[in-house]
C-alpha cells in the first residue's frame, strides 16, 4: 500500500509543475504592459492559486482519489511451501519415510504455515481489494494438479481470507471453504504447462543437446564423478544433479545433517547446476514463450479486462499456485534471465494501479515485485525492459506482446 | 447316590460342552461379519442460492441472497460439515481416524458450490489432530482436492461432448411415454411462459424454475400468487422426471453414468486383486443432483425424485473369507437405507455386481461418442438401410467413373510423343 501512495504523489507533483510554468509565460507576457506593484501582485496572487491546486493534488492523493482503491488488480504467482523430497537417492540415510510424517512429496506443517502467513502477507497488502467478506467476483485461486499445490493454497486462503463476523458458520471457527480451480497435469496448459506440445519437446530437446550444456557437462564431470560415486546411482546430467541438490534441500530445512561428501559441494556449487538445470526449460525466446506465455498472457487479459470496465470498480485478486518453475519460467519470460532456482514460498505480485483521479483510465499503470523467499515479506520492484518501474499498461501490454501467448495460439504453434 | 453324582457330572459335561460350542459359533458367527474394506462416496453440494433467478421474479434484486447465483450458504457448508461428521463415524475403523494422502482421493466438479461444499465435508470428516495442526488456535488443515475443466470431465461432471449421446436423447425424447408427458404438461408450460417470462418448452426448463421456487420457499420468501396452483405440484412431478431423463434408456446410462461406475468397479476389482496402487481405502466425489440421479440410474435403482443438497451415495466394497461384496446406500435425508441392485442382494457379490452392470458400462467411452449412430444403432430402420443403399449404389458409380478416366489418362501419358514434349519444356 505504502508504495503505491508514494509514488502516486510523485506523479502528482508532477503534473502542477508543467502548468505552472506554462501559466508563468503567460503571465510575463501580461506584465510588460502593467507596472511594477501589478505585477507582484499578479505574481502572489498566481503563486497562491497554484499553491492551492497543488495542496488539492495532495489532499485527494492521501484520500486515495474519491475513496477508489489504488490497486484495481492483483495477480500473484507462487511457489508452495516446505514439503517433503518427492524422491531419494540410494545412499540416502533419510531414505526412510519414518523421517518423512505426511508422505513424499507431501506439504509439511512448516509448509503450510508458511503459506498461512504469506496469505496474511497479502492480505495486508491488498485488503482494500478483497474487501472484509470473501466473494467469487473479486477472488479467483488456481492451483497445479500437484497435492502440495492444492494444499498451498488452502493454507494460504486460511490467512488470506478467513470468515468476517458475518460469514462465521460455525461458532469459534475461524475458518471457511474458498474454491480452488486445479487442472490435471496433462491439460494444463497454465501453470505447470505439461500439456503435449511436440514443438516444445523438440526444442527441448535440442536445448539439452546445445553447445553450452555439452561444454557444462564437460566442464563438471568431475563433479558428476563425486556425485555417482557416493549417492551410489548415476549422476550424468544436470537434471540429476537438480533433483540431488532439491533433496538435500529439504533435508537440511528440517534439521537433518547432510553426509561429509557434500560439505565442498553443497549448497553453492550445486545450486549453481540446479539452475542451469532449470533454466534448460527456457533457454530460448520461444521456449519462454511456450511455457511462460500463457501466464503472462493471462494477467494481461486480466488486467485489460478490468481496465476496459472500471466504471463498474471491480477489483480483483487473482492467485496461481504453482511449482519453482512456474515463478521461475514467467521470471524469464518478463525479461529477468538471471533469475535463481525460487525458494519456497517465492512469489511474484503484478499489480495495475489507478493512475491519479480525474486524469482518466489511460493513466493506470503496472508495478512488478519479486520475493525470492517465503523468508522475506518485502518485495522487491522490478521494472520491465523497455518500462519504467511505474510502466503505463499500454506500455506492459507492448513490452510483452512478443511472449503472452493464447491458449489457442499455444495449441497451434505447439502442433506445427 | 452314587448314580444320581455320575449324572449331575454328565449334565455339568453336557452343560460345559454346549457352553463351549455355544461360544465357539458365536465366535464364528463375527467371523462372518463382513469387513469393509474400502468405499466410494457421492454427494450433492449443500444449500445454494438460485442459478439464475427467472426473468420476472420479484426476488431477482441480489440483495436477497448474502452471495452471488449458484453459490453456497453458510447453511449449505453446515449441511456439509455434519455430513463429514457422519461419515466418520461410520468410517472411523476403516480411516483410522486421520487423513492419509494414501487412503484418501477427493474430486470435485470444477464449480465453486461443490468445491466449496467437499472443503466444508473435509474439515467434519478429517479434523487436524495435535501435531497436525500448523496453527494452534486453527481446528483445521488443508486436503487436496482435484477437479478437471467441466467441458473435458466425463466422469463427474458429464459434460465432456459427446455426439452419440446427443443423438441417443434425442431419440429418448420421443420415447411415447416422455412424449405423452410433455403434451400433458403443454397448457402448463404456457402458463409458466406467461408468468415468468421465461420460455418455458421442456421439461428441463420447468425443473429450472421449480429449483428457484423451492430455494425461495426454503429461504421464507413469500412465493407470488400465480404458483399457487402449480407450486409444488405439479411442478415437483415435472423436475422430479427431469432427473429421470438423461439417463432414461441403456444407451443414455452407458454415456452418461457409465464412466463413474466404471471407476468405482475398477477401484474395487483392484482393491480384491491387491493390485491398487496408492492402495486406498476411501474416494470422495463432490458434484450435483444431476449426478446422483445419473448414478443410481444407471444403476438401476433410481426411484423418480429431486436428489436433496447433500445427498449421498455410498459403494461400499467388504470382504467374507475371500469373497468380495458390493454394497450400495443412499442417504438423502438422516437416514442411510440399502438399496438393492435388481437380480442381486443387499450384499451383492462384486462379480455378480460386475456382470450386472456390464452393459451399462462403456468400454471406450470417447469412441462410443463418436461412433456413428446410423451404423451402431440395433435397429436399422427403413430409411437408414434405403439410404445406406443409396449412398452404396453412388460410390460404386462414382469409382467406376474415376477408375475409367484414371485409365484413359495413363494411355495418354504413355503416349511418346507428349512424354517428349512435357520433358523439352522443363529443360527451358
């Protein structure tokens, strides 16, 4: 909230300045016929005036403009919370699901507190938007397939949204039921994108096979040598090592001392493998475009929905729960290639602003924030290439036009 | 003396001996209680605002309703969270008590009202328990809950396309009993058309606002004059029969509730194989009227009526020294009755249960909608066999013409001269 107001007065600053210098000329031009008391009469009497257009500025700016809600949409991407290793490896000492209470691949209760609290996060950022009671109209929550997800989501609906004085169903329940919309892993073509697209396995594939990954896997086969030799199964690609490093991830986070062979290796080395790992997914501009277009073409529709019909205020939060890669894919899609493997808990916030009140709709813009980590509750703003942090939404619309892609678009281009 | 002592030791030997067989059957006798093993469950969502109130209703105004159309009541997450309650009590042994990922699978329609509703179920059913609780003054955790997009669902929500389908309604709708009906109905239909201002055709748009009504009814709302002499009958009869139609004859059946019952089959044939794989022990269903209906119809068992909010239908699988039982029970008020298969008993063997419904249940749900009604249909009539014969007799013609002038062509390209000719303009 407090972002937003700061730099709603900084554009309203700005506005008075341009008229006040047009308004000066003129009145120099006035002046050279009068004398010199006219003059500094004029000149106070102008000097009040715009003082008191600039003190209305600032005066509506703090009443956020007619009462309107800064934020007219709210579109979040993030990452579930702490879970347990989806799979092991054969010299594992957890390799035992006693280690594990909920299962594999299952949200940990430290997971879903994390998500608890990056709901009331949120809440506290966007409570204007989701009003004090829950409505279908302003809350839209989708989820991947994936248990872990789902579940995320739930978590994160409990903070986000409880139940109002008025909406309490049950006495000292301080809980109710919000939908979450999942897709099964083979439709998606959203969030996790595993639907089939024959284009972008073969670029994929031809990803894997690049120049750069050869060299890479030339480069640390020594590594791959001490990994193979103490996890006791074949580790040959990067991909093996991203999946060895996500376990041993979730075994540190809960407490557990990782064997000696990691000590040189772990956490930097191998991070460092993980997200060339991760980044293979998007190597390319029509691999991005492929797996983080669908996102980013949604928020726009969104945005530009609500955009065309605010006469009707509706305000809107939307939340999409998804993987690593998720976050990861759209990061690289906006622009922002340097992007590390998402922690838990990493979130991305887009977010169309009002622009300031009477200056009409073309002046709403879009803010960008990242957090890296459900550790962090302060976000940080990115701006988009070719955009400045305050980026109008013709300007978004524009800077992305090259990676939104339709789901109809996606369904041709993937089968060409 | 000595007679009357030997007796009374064979009466306390005799006594003993029943005793001991006595305790024996009885034993054997729990032996013979059969063990649950596994179950499906179905529901209806719980009490709902109107879809989409009829033009002229005078409780249009959404200030009647706390939430938007089609969207649940706190009164319908209630029905739901007691639901939860009483399912476990009734699977208390077989869930042991706590949520495992591994025991467990819900899914839902992709409609807020039922998801809403499972969520509601869930937090009755599965409480979080001591160390399951992730904040402390929070009696409740998050479970998974599945749902495919309503047009590319099959199985719950029944909406996926299906041509044959459409084609197969449509002939049951000519059916001369469903025809009857509606020509009863006309005079009332015209009469609905009139104070609704809605057009009011079938039978389906009479169920449409008879559902409006009893919400508003259930809500205390003072119903206008007009539906006095249609409100409830005879328009509860009407929706009543709305929910027999669409899946009236064996073709709609094997379309429409097919695939579900299909599922449930294979979980148990899995289950007695050992072969289930996560091995679990409970599915949860969350959908609509519609389904419950389509269910017990297709299962032979539909008994004409409106399947009320939280409406259950549950499969249970149970074992007897090997053999494996199906049960079906439908609660759709407190009580839970046992309903039974027609040919089979309350306990009907899964075998039996499988042979039973063998011809309600598609082998290849997505090729039967496609194939072609004209050549799957028992019946051929008269016009079909003469079109087919037709079409047949054009074919033919029209290959012998083709294969004529393929012929003729290849004499002529033969032909040295012109093969020369085309061969120097392509060197140009």
């Amino acid at each position: 909230m407090r972002d937003s107001s700061q730099s709603a007065e900084y554009r309203y600053h700005d506005q008075p300045a341009m008229t006040t210098s047009s308004q000066f000329t003129l009145t120099s031009n006035l002046i050279k016929h009068k004398n010199q008391r006219m003059k500094c009469f004029t000149v106070s009497v102008l000097g009040i005036a715009i003082f008191a257009i600039l003190l209305a500025y600032v005066a509506f700016a703090d009443k956020d403009g007619d009462g309107k809600p800064d934020i007219k949409v709210a579109y979040v991407i993030f990452r579930h919370g702490d879970r347990n290793p989806t799979e092991s490896y054969a010299t594992d000492p957890y390799n035992d699901i006693k280690y594990w209470p909920g299962g594999w691949g299952a949200l940990t209760n430290k997971g879903k507190l994390q998500m608890y609290k990056l709901g009331k996060y949120l809440r506290s950022r966007y409570a204007e938007l989701l009003g004090e009671t829950y409505s279908s109209e302003r809350l839209l929550v989708r989820s991947s397939y994936a248990d872990r997800v789902i579940m995320s989501a739930g978590a994160l609906l409990a903070g986000l949204q409880p139940p109002s004085t008025s909406e309490i169903w049950l006495p000292g329940f301080n809980w109710h039921p919000i939908p979450i919309h999942s897709t099964p892993r083979s439709l998606d073509q959203l969030i996790t994108v595993k639907k089939k697209c024959p284009r972008y396995d073969k670029e994929l594939k031809e990803a894997y096979q690049s120049e750069e990954i050869s060299k890479i896997n030339t480069d640390i086969a020594d590594l791959y040598r001490h990994l193979s030799a103490n996890t006791g199964q074949n580790v040959s690609t990067v991909l093996d090592v991203e999946f060895l490093f996500n376990t041993l991830e979730i075994e540190e986070a809960n407490g557990h001392k990782l064997p000696d062979w990691t000590k040189e290796i772990y956490p930097e080395k191998m991070k460092e493998i993980a997200t060339i790992s991760v980044k293979i997914f998007s190597q390319t501009p029509s691999m991005k475009r492929f797996v983080g277009g669908p996102l980013i073409n949604d928020m726009i529709e969104k945005m530009v929905e609500n955009h065309k019909h605010s006469l009707d205020q509706k305000h809107e939060v939307f939340l999409i729960a998804g993987h690593d890669m998720t976050v990861l894919n759209v990061m690289r899609a906006l622009g922002f290639d340097e992007t590390s493997k998402p922690d838990i808990g990493a979130a991305i916030l887009i977010e169309l602003h009002a622009g300031p009140p009477g200056l009409g709709e073309s002046t709403d813009f879009v803010k960008l924030f990242y957090m890296n980590s459900s550790s962090t509750t302060d976000p940080i703003q990115l701006s988009l290439n070719g955009c400045d942090e305050i980026c109008s939404l013709d300007s978004f619309v524009s800077a992305l036009s090259h990676v939104a892609i339709k789901p109809s678009e996606w369904e041709t281009e993937c089968n060409n | 003396m000595e007679v009357f002592r030997s007796t009374l030791k064979w009466v306390y030997l005799l006594v003993l001996a029943w005793g001991l067989s006595a305790t024996f059957a009885l034993s054997h006798a729990e032996d013979a209680t059969p063990e649950l093993v596994m179950v499906n469950v179905l529901f209806r969502h719980g009490d709902r605002t109107p879809v989409n109130p009829y033009p002229m209703d005078p409780y249009r105004n959404s200030s009647f309703w706390s939430t938007g159309w089609g969207q649940l009541t706190t009164v319908g997450m209630k029905q739901h969270y007691e639901l939860g309650l009483w399912l476990r009590q009734r699977y208390i042994s077989l869930l042991k008590n706590d949520y495992a990922k591994s025991d467990v699978y819900v899914q839902s329609t992709d409609v807020d009202r039922t998801l809403m509703s499972v969520e509601s179920n869930l937090a009755g059913l599965f409480p979080p328990r001591g160390s399951r609780m992730f904040e402390p003054n929070l009696k409740w955790q998050p479970i998974p809950i599945h749902t495919i997009p309503e047009h590319l669902d099959h199985v719950l929500a029944m909406k996926k396309p299906c041509p044959r389908y459409d084609a197969e309604f449509a002939l049951a709708r000519n059916l001369p009993e469903v025809k009857d009906l509606e020509k009863q109905y006309q005079g009332l239909f015209k009469y609905l058309s009139l104070h609704t201002g809605s057009e009011v055709k079938t039978i389906e748009n009479a169920e449409y606002i008879h559902s409006t009504l009893f919400i508003e009814t259930l809500k205390n709302l003072t119903l206008p004059e007009w539906t006095k002499p249609v409100y409830p009958e005879p328009l509860r009869t009407i929706a009543q029969w709305s929910f027999a139609l669409p899946a009236y004859t064996p073709e709609l059946r094997r379309l429409k509730g097919g695939p579900l019952v299909k599922e449930w089959i294979d979980h148990f044939q899995k289950k007695r194989a050992g072969t289930l794989e996560p091995d679990r022990k409970m599915y949860i269903y969350s959908a609509h009227d519609t389904t419950v209906a389509n269910i017990l119809s297709t299962l032979g068992i539909f008994e004409r009526h409106c399947p009320p909010y939280a409406s259950t239908v549950l499969a249970e699988l149970y074992r007897l020294k090997n053999t494996y039982y199906v049960s079906i029970v439908y609660k759709n008020s407190s009580e839970a009755r046992t309903l039974t298969l027609p040919g089979c008993s309350e306990l009907c063997e899964l075998d039996k249960f499988v042979s039973l419904t063998k011809s309600v249940i598609p082998e290849n749900w997505e090729k039967e909608c496609h194939y072609h009604l004209l050549f799957s249909s028992e019946d051929l009539n008269d016009l079909s066999i003469s079109a087919l014969a037709t079409s047949g007799i054009l074919s033919l013609i029209l290959l012998v013409v083709l294969i004529i002038g393929f012929v003729r062509q290849r004499q002529q390209i033969n032909d040295p001269f012109r093969y020369q000719t085309v061969s120097t303009n392509a060197d140009a």
